[in-house]
C-alpha cells in the first residue's frame, strides 16, 4: 500500500526556477503570482513520446491529470500553491463489486 507523501503548500519560484514533484491524479497547481508553466510525466501514446504542458498566469489553476512526475517552471517571480487530493477509501466488504473491479485493474496494469 502506497502512503500519501506531502506536497510543498506554497513556494516562491525565481525567474527561471524549476520545482520537480511527484504528483497524483487530481492534484491541484494553482498559480498565485506571476506566470508558470506546468509539464506533466511523458507518455507514450502508441509509437509516439507526447508530454502535456500548461502556461498559468495569476489566478489561474490546473488539475493534474494522471500520476507521476511534474514540473513546475517559473518564466518571472512566481509562487505556486499544491493541493494534493485526499485518498478515498472504499471498504471492499460494503462495496464487493469496486473490490473485484479494483482486483481485474491491477491484474490488467501488471499484464
């Protein structure tokens, strides 16, 4: 079982900074000055490397759309805040049906 790790809430970036995370699916970036660019893991989509990138400018806000490794680039002062989504849990004894649905999905991510 994966244990949440804790994003940095707020951080001031410098023009021209990076900030490298590993982000969940759903994960809020929110930029609360300046100007951010916000690039997603790369993913292979067939034969192709395609790799999602975002500009933000104040007050805007992006959701992260699947798990993995984030960056975060500043092209002026800047300062980002991180919402990382609270888990859900669902008990498999009240739910039988997500418990066998969750069991084939990860038999079908190993394959």
């Amino acid at each position: 079982m994966r244990t949440p790790t804790s994003l940095p809430a707020r951080t001031r970036l410098t023009t021209g900074q990076a900030l490298r995370l590993h982000a969940d699916a759903g994960t809020g970036i929110l930029a609360t000055e300046g100007s951010i660019s916000v690039a997603e893991a790369p993913l292979w989509s067939g034969d192709q490397f395609l790799r999602r990138s975002t500009m933000l400018r104040e007050g805007e806000f992006y959701v992260v759309q699947d798990r993995g490794w984030i960056t975060v680039d500043a092209h002026g002062p800047a300062e980002v805040l991180c919402h990382q989504p609270h888990a859900q849990t669902i008990d498999p004894a009240a739910y039988p049906f997500f418990a066998l649905l969750a069991r084939v999905l990860s038999l079908a991510r190993l394959s």
